[in-house]
C-alpha cells in the first residue's frame, strides 16, 4: 500500500511537469501541440534517465552506503564484533555508551540489562533483519510471480482461485495474520521466513498477473504464437523478461515491509526468541530502561530505521530508472 | 445500488466463513486441540471432558458442524488463563481499544485531510516541501521506535505526559498519536496527489476561467473528486491500525484488545486467540464493506454503475 502511494504521488508529479513545462507554447494558439509534446516529452525522458544512469543523486550513494554498511555486518558479524552478543556479564549491567558517566572502557555503546555488549549485539542484528529481508523477498516475489503468471496465462478456475486468496490476503491485515500463525504454530526462524515469504507473496501475485494480462495482447507475443511457440517458451522467454522490472521494484521496496514485519513480532515478544540479538527485540527490552539507559532502546530503533529508509530510498530510484512505464503513464 | 450492497455483504460472509474455517483447519493441523487448548498437567478425564464438551470425540465432519454451531450460537468457550468466557474477557477491554483507534481516526484524518490540502495548494513551494518531508518520515518510522522516542521526549524530558496507564485525557494523547502516525502520513499523501490530479481536469480550468476563486474552486468542484482515492486508501488502512494497535498499546501498556491478544499468544490461550482474529476479521470486512458503500454515496457515477 505503500509503495501504490509513492507510486501515485511520482506519477503525478511527473505529470505535473509535463504540464507546466509546455505553458509558453500553449501562447501560439495554432501549433500542432500534442505532436510536439510527445516529442519533447521522449526526449526528456531519454535525456533524464541518461542522467539519472550515470550520476546517482547523493540520497542514493547515502542508501547505498548505509545497506552496505549493514551487509558488511551481518556478513562479517564473526570478525566484526568485539564480544559474544549473548554471553552475560552481570558485573557490567547497564554501562553506557564511552564518554557518558558510568561508561566501561571494554564497551563501546554500553551494555543491557544482562551485561550484553550493545555494539555487538547490534552487529549480530543486522544479520536477523537481512537474513530474514533478503529471504522472504526472494521467496515471496519468486512464488509470487510464478502464481501470478500462472493465474494470467492460464485464466479459468485456477486464476479465479488464486486471485481470490490473494485479495483475502490483502484485505487481512499481515500483522494479524502472522500473529494468528505464530499463535498456532509457534515463532522460529523457519516459521518467521514462511511468514516473510507470505507477506507480499499476494502483491506480487497481482503485479504479475495484471502484467502478464497487458503484455499478453502485445504484437511480439501475438507475432511468437503465431509461429507456434510453446507455452513454456512463451512465458519463460517473452512474458517473464517483459514482467522482470516492476517486479523488482515492488520488490525492493517490498523488502522494507518484510523487515518491519520481522521487528515487529520480534519486538511483542513473539519474533526472534531470546538470546539471540534482533533489533526489534532489542527495542523492546530497551523498552523497560529508557528512563535510566535510553540507547537500548533508541539504537536499535535508529539501526532499522537506517535500513529501512535506505531499502525505500533505493526501490524508488530503481523504480524510476527501470520502469518509466510506472513513472510514465 | 441495494443489489449491490447485497452482493458485497455476501462477499463479506464468505470472507468470513473462510477464516473461521481456516482456523479451523490450523488449529487441527497443529496438533491435538485438547493437548493445546489445557494446560500440560491436565488429567485423562480433563482431557476426557473437555474433548465431549467440544465433541472432539466425533468424526471431522462433525466437529466442524458443532464448531460453526458454537461460533454462530456465540459460545467461543472459557480462557485458559482466567477461566472466564473469552466474550466476557474481550468486551472488558474493548473499550480501550475502540477509544485509542477512534482518537487515531480522528488525529489521522484532522491533521493529514488539511495537510494534505495545503500542500497541494502550495504545489513546489516551502508548505509543500515541508509536509512532504513530514509525511515521508511519518511513513518511515515504524510505530514501536515512534513510540519510544515520544516517551523519552514527553514523558521523561519534558515529563508533560504519562507515558503508561489510562485513565485521564493526557493518557490517551501519545499512544493515539503513535497509532495515528501511519494513517496520518498516508492520508496526506494520497490527499495531495489527488488533488493535484483533480486540479488539473478541465472543468476545474472551466471554473477558473469563469472567475469562481481559488477557495470555491477546491472547496466546490475539486474536494469531492479527490476524496474517491482517499477513502479507498481510508479503508485498506483501517485493518493495518488494528495491527498497530497491538504494537502501540504494548509499548504504552494501553490496557486494550491489542496488549491482551500479545500475552494471550505467548501463553497460548488458543479460545481466547480464536475469538480475537474472528473479531478482527469481522471488523476488517465491515469496514471494507461500510467503505464500499461509502464510494456510491461521495460519487454519483458509481452508484449509476451499480444500479
């Protein structure tokens, strides 16, 4: 629902320059205008994703380093962090971070309640979320657009059948849904990844049917039937390349969701179990300190936000370098 | 237009019937009901009773007839905690909920309808940018570090607000605004672009060429053509609040529905768990269906489709 808005509000402002931009020409009364307009509008929009292309505005170099900075944890979180982040240390509870009264040399943001080292804890953390992120994306879009192929290929039963789970599902709201699941079934991490997986599973479902659908009427894939192409050779070699973009798009802004998700159950309690550091967790323990240790709290809660503005941050610029369709009409 | 509602309600009660029976269904995938819905130390005749009280001693198909049976005749059985009737346990604590998601409502739509607005009057310039801002990280932040930074900022900095309990107007302030940020931003968003779609049409340049003020412009011709996506966003938005809810009255130890169904999942309070999510998913359904209904009365359009 998200990203359907961003998607609105670009669409429009891209229109709304288009509309601006031509106010001088509209003064000769008699000129050929929807010619020249669409002309100039080509043009721009080769010239603006030429520019986009090559030189990326500083937002994204700023995303990309933070993502990157957070893959370069989880992947060396061994090596990375200075202590275990869950063996206890009772005899330094509660320390704050260096330069604050009550610090402890050894712990460079401090410790929780158990004399956990924080930083290390926020190290193993970014693991979690993007472990968790990466893999229910990839699960979720991967199904997600083989069903919504399927449904839009083959139509009858089998698309009335799906479409109708998937709008079940949206109408749902995730959370409760994965409450419910977590109630029955219980919280770990292979129930989490199903979950995750599940979470778009129904958007993607949709944006590669509606896809298939339009692209389906193209002249190409009419021209390749005709020819007596095969099915399979059909979907995999002009309908799948055709859908790719918007669906990686949906995707990586997509994957904000499915870490929110993560941090959320995690943070009632009923995600990650203890001891193992998540974020949302982390948050939620902090929680109980933030009138004598608010950084428990607050430095997990800066670590997802980070992350999850520069995943968002980053799914938009795609959105408009890959799919001018989306920015487009 | 009454054949309609007609057909959409009927979509509503399938919507319904399929998550009863998917409950159904999970709970029975998950294991035995008696060994999940007593607790370990339950004796063989507990166990015994409980399965004839439940008719776990019948065929499937039975047990799924007796179970609608039960739903319909209103009887969601006794908490495993309290032993008390879960209906009586929900509608203690319903209040609380319903105050804090009304006062979200109300937040969301009192600062995101007008901000929205402004910023579109304001298309490109200073109020524009700023709102956008706001509402980009209004969008952002998740609810639960929301909450913990109005807590640090209100409560122990300034120390104006509680940040815990209920009971007084100051009480409700924090949590509704958190729960409300979600709903807020999104709304000024989709208020904003759809009205800056709307401005465009023509007859909105029509009026303006037949000198009606920018005021009466908005006001008469532009609002109640931008309000269709609006709504629409209004209602997909609502079951995301209930979700929230549980998040918001959790960290505000708002004593509602949301912080109850949290300790009833982690101490497996299966009856109590069953009753909630088919009160979400009743309240779910009747808002997207009360939003349906809604469009028909904002766009004289639609209800000519429809009839």
């Amino acid at each position: 629902m998200k990203s359907e808005n961003l998607h609105a509000s670009q669409r429009l402002s891209a229109l709304v320059e288009n509309v601006h931009r031509p106010a001088a020409a509209q003064s000769t009364p008699m000129q050929p205008a929807p010619v020249a307009k669409s002309q100039e509008n080509a043009l721009t929009l080769k010239q603006s994703q030429r520019r986009r292309g090559f030189s990326l505005p500083l937002s994204i170099w700023a995303s990309l380093f933070v993502l990157g900075f957070f893959i370069f944890c989880a992947l060396f979180a061994d090596w990375l962090a200075p202590h275990d982040p869950v063996a206890n240390n009772l005899r330094a509870r509660l320390a704050a971070p260096l330069g604050m009264p009550n610090a402890q040399p050894d712990f460079l943001l401090g410790t929780d309640a158990l004399g956990r080292d924080l930083l290390s804890r926020l190290i193993y953390g970014a693991r979690v979320s993007l472990t968790i992120g990466f893999v229910g994306t990839l699960v979720g879009l991967l199904v997600g657009s083989l069903s919504g192929v399927l449904a839009g290929y083959l139509g009858g039963w089998l698309d009335e059948a799906i479409m109708f789970l998937a709008d079940a599902l949206i109408a749902l709201p995730f959370l409760v849904v994965a409450l419910t699941v977590v109630a029955i079934f219980g919280s770990n991490l292979g129930v989490l990844v199903v979950l995750a997986s599940f979470s778009g599973w129904a958007g993607y479902t949709r944006l590669a049917r509606g896809q298939v659908l339009s692209v389906n009427q193209q002249p190409y894939v009419l021209a390749a039937r005709s020819i007596g192409s095969s099915s399979v050779r059909l979907m995999l070699r002009h309908l799948l390349p055709n859908i790719t973009a918007p669906l990686v798009v949906m995707a990586t802004l997509g994957m904000t969701s499915v870490i929110l998700l993560e941090s959320s159950l995690s943070f009632l309690g009923l995600g990650i179990q203890p001891p193992t550091p998540a974020w949302g967790a982390m948050l939620g323990e902090g929680r109980d300190y933030l009138h004598t240790s608010w950084w428990l709290g607050v430095l997990p809660g800066v670590a997802i936000m980070l992350l999850t503005m520069s995943i968002s941050q980053i799914g938009d610029w795609l959105r408009d370098l890959l799919d001018p369709s989306m920015r487009g009409a | 237009m009454a054949r309609y509602g007609l057909r959409r309600l009927l979509r509503g009660l399938v919507t319904m019937w399929l998550v009863v029976t998917v409950v159904f269904v999970a709970l029975r995938i998950s294991g035995d009901p008696a060994k999940a819905m007593l607790p370990d130390d339950a004796s063989v005749a507990q166990i015994e009773a409980f399965n004839r009280r439940y008719g776990l001693d019948q065929p499937i198909p039975v047990q799924y007839a007796l179970y609608l049976r039960n739903i319909l005749a209103g009887d969601f059985g006794d908490s495993l905690r309290e032993h008390r009737p879960v209906t009586e346990l929900v509608s203690a604590r319903m209040g609380n909920t319903l105050l804090l998601g009304f006062a979200a409502i109300a937040i969301a739509l009192a600062i995101g309808l007008p901000a929205g607005i402004l910023a579109a009057i304001y298309h490109n310039r200073l109020w524009d940018r700023l709102l956008t801002a706001g509402a980009f990280i209004g969008q952002s932040i998740p609810n639960f570090f929301l909450g913990i930074l109005l807590i640090l900022f209100f409560s122990l900095q300034l120390r104006s607000l509680p940040s815990s309990g209920t009971g007084t107007w100051q009480h409700l302030i924090l949590p509704a605004f958190t729960l409300s940020t979600g709903l807020l931003s999104s709304m000024a968003r989709m208020m904003r672009s759809s009205l800056l779609e709307v401005m465009r049409q023509e007859y909105v340049r029509t009026a303006r060429a037949k000198g009606f003020s920018n005021r009466q412009i908005i006001l008469r011709h532009c609002l109640r053509n931008a309000a269709i996506p609006v709504l629409t966003l209004f209602g997909l938005s609502l079951g995301g609040l209930i979700g929230g809810a549980a998040i918001t009255e959790t960290i505000f130890a708002w004593p509602g529905i949301g912080r109850f169904a949290v300790g009833a999942i982690s101490s497996r309070d299966y009856p109590l768990i069953q009753y909630i999510v088919l009160l979400v998913a009743a309240s779910v359904v009747s808002a997207n269906f009360i939003v349906d209904m809604l469009y028909g009365v904002i766009d004289p359009r639609i209800r000519a489709e429809r009839a």
